[in-house]
C-alpha cells in the first residue's frame, strides 16, 4: 500500500524529531534503538500499512551497521511489537489473536470471531512407520503405519500455525487424499465415521523454529514459536491424531480455559 504525502510527511517528521542515540550513555545502542522505534510505534508513526523503514534505511538514520539493527528489530518482535516476514519486511504487529486451547479445539471456530479469511494448506503427506513416540500417544505398535501429514493454517493469507499430525493408516485408508478433497480434518474424519473428536491433552512450551518451520511460517529464525503438543481422542475414547503444531509467537496467544467456568 502505497502512503499518502501528508502520511509521509507525519513520519518524516516524527523521525526527524525522535532522539538520537548516545554513546557511551550507559543503556546499548541497540536498545537505544529498540526504543525509540517503539516510541515509534505506539505514536503509530509508520503509516497506513505499518511497514517499517528496511535495515539499511534505518542504519543510515541512527548511523550503525545492520547488525545492530537487526537486533533491535528481534528485541521490537519479542515484544510483540512488529512481525518479521521473510521477502516482505517488518510490520507493526496489530495485536496477536487469542487462540482459544480446550477439549474441542478447532482452527476455524478459533478465528470466526476474527472475521477474517481461514485457509488451511496440506504440502506433504506420507505413509510412515510409527516411532515410539507417535506410538505411544496412538496407543500403537512401534512400527505400526501411520500417515504423517504437514499442513500449514492462516488468517487472511498470514500464517499463523505450521502442524505435523499422524492418524493411524489402518483405521483412516487414504486419508490425505480425503483430507485433501475435503479441505478439513473435522469434515475428513467424518467422512470415517467420527462425528465428533475431543482433546485428550495439549503440552505448551516454546521453542525456537527450524529452518523448516520459519520458512513455512514467514518468520525469523530469531524468533520463538509457541508450541502445542496434542493427543485427539473419538467419542470412546480411542486415539485418532497425534500431532505437533508451532504458532508463531507473535500473532497468536494461547487461551486456556476451562470448559465449564464457575458461575457466581
């Protein structure tokens, strides 16, 4: 998006007039940096599309290497202030989504309220034999084979999750092709006679991304994941998915709630 002359001109001159860095003041430059931009930022000085000046624009104004930039902007991304996304620059984050983590966790009910467009991508599927960890949570054989499936899930064109999940093959033939004419896991596993799936555990850590993870993700390798390790359960209990997703830390924020709140 293109900003309009008198946009141009607000930031210009909030930069003109936004303090320099100093040497020698006890405080790093780069956090000096860190946080002036985020003075920035809240005074919403960066224009209509929130797009940040790049690295060499902004070592040319505060008259440091990129290096000393790039740091600022990850400490900017630890907060929660800006999103990294490879090929296109660094934006002021408008606010991570609440992502709510329950017995029936679904992608799109999470992000209805959002009203934004939900997009879910399937780049690789393969038949497997089960290590003893996926055994173990499908309640399998080691050895056993399972489909291992990596997919993708975004909001408005903007990645939010990358998962890896494993069904168990006997019990689910030909699931990514299901999966892939179907478009959804809730509308594939009914299509086998699960009318209704329930998680049986999530374990939440974070976890700084492979090379793999931030490319499918958009994110800088810098920045931490949150990650969500589950087990899904069919109505008698049974294992049907194990699967591992990573959350890009500073678009989403995991909501644990109970399912039935106290009343007062």
């Amino acid at each position: 998006m293109t900003l309009s002359a008198k946009t141009s001109e607000q930031t210009a001159g909030a930069q003109v007039n936004a303090p320099a860095v100093e040497r020698g003041a006890g405080v790093a430059v780069w956090r000096q940096i860190e946080q002036i931009l985020a003075g920035e930022i809240v005074g919403q000085g960066f224009g209509e599309d929130g797009r940040l000046p790049s690295e060499g624009e902004l070592a040319k104004r505060f008259g440091v290497n990129r290096h000393t930039i790039r740091r600022s902007m990850l400490g900017l991304a630890a907060q929660g202030l800006v999103s990294v996304e490879q090929g296109r620059g660094t934006f002021v984050q408008p606010g991570a989504i609440d992502y709510s983590i329950g017995r029936r966790t679904r992608f799109t009910e999470n992000l209805r309220v959002t009203h934004a467009e939900v997009s879910h991508r399937m780049f690789d599927s393969s038949k497997v034999k089960a290590e003893p960890v996926v055994a173990r949570a499908l309640g399998l054989r080691v050895g056993t084979q399972v489909y291992m499936i990596d997919s993708v899930s975004a909001a408005d064109g903007i990645p939010l999750s990358y998962s890896r999940s494993w069904f168990p093959a006997a019990r689910f033939p030909d699931f990514p092709e299901v999966l892939g004419r179907v478009g959804g896991t809730t509308m594939a596993l009914a299509e086998y006679d699960v009318a209704d799936y329930t998680r049986r555990s999530s374990r939440i850590g974070t976890a700084l991304p492979d090379a793999e993870t931030a490319r499918r993700l958009s994110i800088n390798r810098q920045q931490p994941t949150l990650v969500v390790e589950n087990i899904d359960i069919d109505t008698e209990g049974v294992p049907i998915k194990y699967g591992i997703t990573h959350f890009a830390g500073d678009r989403v924020q995991l909501l644990v709630e109970p399912e039935n709140p106290p009343t007062r």
